[in-house]
C-alpha cells in the first residue's frame, strides 16, 4: 500500500541473531542494563537502535520535594520505588543499574553517600545518566561510528519517581535532558577520548547553510590555572561534519587524554569552544576522569539579569566546577548539568512557567560542598 515507506519486520530483527547489534535493527542496552563500559558503544557497532540507554533517572530536587517531600525516601521507600523501572521477574531494578555506573564513574559508594547525603547521592546519579547518554550519542553522531541513530527509552515518566523518561511525569526536563540537547543540537561540538590518538574534536552541522566560526581550545592545570589558549577557524560545509586531532591547534605534543602518563597529569580540565558570531557552543573535557573531591569553596556565582522580556542567569567560577545544575522556582533553564572551567562564565536563559516574578533559586555544582543562591544582578 505504500512502497515508498520503510518497513521494519520487527524490533530488534537482522543478523545471525536479531539482537546482535552490530547488523539490522537492535535495542541496544550494552551501555544500561547489561552493564558494558562506554566503550562498547563502540565496539559493539551498533547499525540502529530502536530502543536504548535505558536508566533509572531522577528528577530534579524540586521534583522531589514536591512529590515525596525530600530526598530521604530515595532508594528504598515504596512509593520511591514505585516509580522505579524494574524488569519483569528480574532480581534487580534499574537503580540497581544506575548505581553500578555511579560506582564505575565516581569512584564512590552511592549506598555510602545515600546515608549521611541523600540530597548528593541522587545527584551523582542525574550526574551519571548523564554522563552515560551524552558520550554514548555523542560517539553515534560522529562519522567514524557505524551507528546511524537511536532511539532513547523513554520520553517522559508516567509516575512520579525516578523513571525512564528524560521528562518527568510533570512535563519538566531531568539532567540527561539537557546533556542530551547539546550533542544533538543542530550544530554540535562534540569531544571523543581517542586513547593513545588523543583528544579528538568533532563540529556536526546538520543545517544546509555552512558553519563557520573560530574555535578556542584552553587547557587547565591541576591547579586550575589556565596555562595554554589557543584558536583556530573552522569552516563547515552544510549536512557534513568534520573532525580536528586537538593537536593539530597546538605546537606539539599534549597527553590530553592522560594516556601516555610520563609523569603526573598535566592538565586537569580541557576546554573547547565554538564562537560563531557570537554564539557560543562549549564542552568541557576532564583528562583524569570524573571522579573528583567535594570542596568547600569552588568561587561559584550567579547572577540573574533581566535581558528585554526575559530572565537569564550568568554563572560563573573560579575553580573547576562540576556538573553544575540550577534550581529556579517557577522558570525552566535553557540549560543545566554541565561543566564550567576555572575562571569561566556561562549565561543560560529562562523560560517563565506561569510567573513573571524575578526568578529565584540556587546554582550547585556535584563538587562543591554548598550551592549558591541567585542574586539580582
């Protein structure tokens, strides 16, 4: 009846076995439930996946205090664990899932934390879905993977709770959200960790219109001191992408993937920016991993400003500051749950949700000890 159309027999279908992956169409929870490292994304060369990434996600602490009035029935009350994905005659459920990664990509014990800090134990784990989905996509968008896309389960969450959905049941975004907007975005930037090939810099420009812009790349000591700057232009055809060794902007050799390790590491924080009139499009690379201490005192500010009819909020930092996340009443961030290099600034937009107040609400980063409330500018 319509020949034009793709058809699909069924989901997962192809290869010697249908759930291989790496032929036809898969549900691909290498990177989930199976419990793989990220880097079976690719390895396991997946073609295309109808389903993925699936996680126990929870929303965000308003949510929580809203719903169950704090953080203290995560992970064990059952109306917490209502909400909690769990497969059928399984022994686990996907907080199980989550907390193995939060192990993993932390170095810490999420059981431990939940103990004498609830409120922190479930931001590692936003932190980690996080983490999880943006690297796991991030790799499929780039040309040299053979994945041609897929398909995050799920949307939005039906109950309350730490649910699949990168919504939560109000409609409201969850931390993998906002990770996942940035290397899905129309033109992204992303960064791949090549191992002994180094740091790899990826511009994807989906428009039909070229991209151009010039690119800042800085590196960052353990110390937090910006030692090295440097620029180049970058020009992208449209519906193409293109990818730059980081090197290649430098004048010689940087371990800035801490994998030849003459010594200890040299830079604890890579930055890569993108300017295109203006606009700017940033990741933050972190060498020596993710796991890091809590300090007392990052320097984190945030300063609200009224830009013609709209709210925006300027966080900045003096140290590194770590899957920083804001919390407004009655606005949604443009933005959240990213890195912010030492000595930078970055300034996210709000969106009202049926208020006109001046907004109001804290800014915290995973590796600070204290947030920081908004100030009016």
């Amino acid at each position: 009846m319509l020949p034009g159309a793709v058809y699909v027999p069924s989901s997962p279908c192809g290869g010697a076995l249908p759930f291989y992956p790496s032929e036809g169409v898969a549900a691909y929870f290498g990177v989930g439930a199976y419990l793989q490292p990220l880097s079976d994304a690719r390895t396991a060369g997946v073609r295309f996946a109808a389903e993925c990434l699936s996680f126990s996600i929870p929303p965000e602490a308003s949510s929580v205090e809203q719903w169950f009035g704090g953080s203290a029935v995560a992970g064990h009350h059952p109306d917490w664990k209502h909400g909690v994905p769990r497969d059928p005659g399984a022994s686990w459920d996907f907080e199980d899932i989550r907390d193995d990664y939060v192990r993993r990509i932390f170095g810490i014990d999420p059981f431990r934390v939940r103990y004498v800090d609830p409120d922190r134990s479930l931001d590692y784990g936003r932190a980690a879905v996080a983490h999880l989905m943006s690297t796991v996509m991030g790799e499929w968008r780039c040309r040299q993977s053979s994945c041609a896309g897929g398909l995050v389960l799920g949307w939005q969450d039906t109950v309350p709770g730490a649910g699949r959905g990168l919504l939560d049941a109000d409609g409201s975004p969850k931390a993998p959200w906002f990770a996942l907007r940035r290397v899905l975005a129309p033109v992204a930037l992303v960064v791949t960790d090549e191992g002994l090939a180094g740091l790899r810099i990826h511009v994807i420009n989906d428009q039909p219109s070229p991209c151009r812009g010039t690119l800042h790349l800085s590196l960052f000591d353990p110390a937090g001191f910006e030692v090295e700057t440097v620029t180049g232009d970058v020009d992208v055809p449209g519906r193409s992408q293109r990818a730059w060794s980081a090197v290649s902007f430098l004048d010689g050799f940087r371990d800035l993937t801490d994998a030849y390790r003459f010594g200890p590491p040299a830079y604890d924080a890579v930055r890569v920016a993108l300017d295109m009139d203006g606009v700017v499009t940033e990741t933050v690379h972190l060498p020596t991993g993710s796991g890091r201490p809590v300090e007392a005192d990052l320097g984190l500010e945030a300063r609200a400003a009224l830009d013609g009819d709209r709210w925006s909020v300027t966080i900045g930092t003096r140290r590194l500051a770590q899957w920083v996340a804001l919390d407004v009443v009655g606005y949604t961030p443009d933005d959240s749950w990213f890195h912010l290099a030492p000595g930078c600034e970055r300034t996210v937009s709000l969106r009202p949700r049926g208020v006109d107040a001046p907004p109001k609400g804290r800014v915290r980063a995973l590796n600070g000890l204290h947030s920081v409330p908004i100030v009016i500018a």
